[in-house]
C-alpha cells in the first residue's frame, strides 16, 4: 500500500472524518446493534464532535490517492475511534492505522493499551495481539451497546513511525 499516506488529523479533516464514522455505524455496526442505536450514536459524530474530542488526543487519518479512508485515535492509554472507509475495508488500513496508534503509545511510554471492540471487530482486533478482558455493556442516549475490553501489550520491537 505504497500510496497509503498516514498523517495527523486536522479541523479540516472533521467532515470527511466525520461521514466516515456514521456509515460504518449506520451500513456495518447496525447489523449487530441496531438502526435506532446507531442512529443515536451517529449523533455524537458530527465534525463539530470530532473536532472537539481530537482537542484532547492523538488523532490521525490516513489517506490514499487523496481521499480520507480511515482514522485512530490514542487518548491517554486508550485506542479509540478506529474506523476504515468501508469500502476498504480488509485491505490493511485497519492494522496500518493501529500500528501507528501503538507506536504512538510506545514513544509516549505505555507498555499496554486498551480499547473498547464493538462485537463484529473482536477477530480483527485478536488478529493484531488484543485479548479480550471483559464484556462490557454502555449506555448510548438510552440504548445499551454491548463493546468488549481488549488490551495489548505493546513489546519493545513496536513500530515507531506514527505521524508526530
């Protein structure tokens, strides 16, 4: 994926980022959470929303021929947000992304991170080295999200190449 480029996230970036998320939420997660769930949590991705919790992170996008396909971000010790265009989805971006993220974390001396999976991305996130420590069950504007708590450790041969 030579032409895959990963870069800091700018306020620029918030639409693109932004339509992203909501139609993973809203073509890939409704399959195991539901449209009125998703619908609600779509609400808290507006640009305005990823522009204000990008203040507080470590965001980052990546782009291919120009086009944003993807996003992670690292807030504290914690891998948040990470979403890929779907229609590229399976094509690496997902674990280029998450390996900057790692690195990220590394060069800021963590030697595990966590996240929260939703269910349909527990064998994606077992394939990069997460284990699963608890379900755990999240309210959305009234509507419970079931995510799984993964960890990882993050070992001393980690890349170190994220976008700074």
């Amino acid at each position: 994926m030579d032409e895959l480029q990963i870069r800091l996230f700018t306020a620029d970036d918030a639409p693109a980022v932004s339509r992203l998320i909501i139609r993973n939420l809203t073509e890939v997660l409704v399959s195991a959470y539901g449209e009125t769930a998703m619908q609600a949590l779509a609400a808290h991705y507006r640009p305005v929303d990823v522009v204000t919790r990008a203040r507080d992170r470590y965001k980052i996008v990546s782009e291919l021929h120009g086009e944003i396909v993807g996003t992670a971000s690292l807030a504290g010790d914690r891998v948040s947000d990470l979403f890929v265009h779907v229609d590229h989805h399976a094509a690496g971006i997902g674990s280029e992304l998450l390996s900057a993220v790692e690195g990220e974390a590394w060069r800021r001396g963590m030697n595990e991170v966590y996240l929260m999976a939703g269910l349909p991305a527990r064998g994606f996130y077992e394939n990069q080295g997460y284990v699963v420590v608890a379900p755990e069950l999240h309210d959305v504007d009234g509507y419970p999200i079931e995510l799984l708590r993964m960890t990882k450790a993050l070992p001393d041969t980690i890349g170190r190449d994220a976008p700074a």
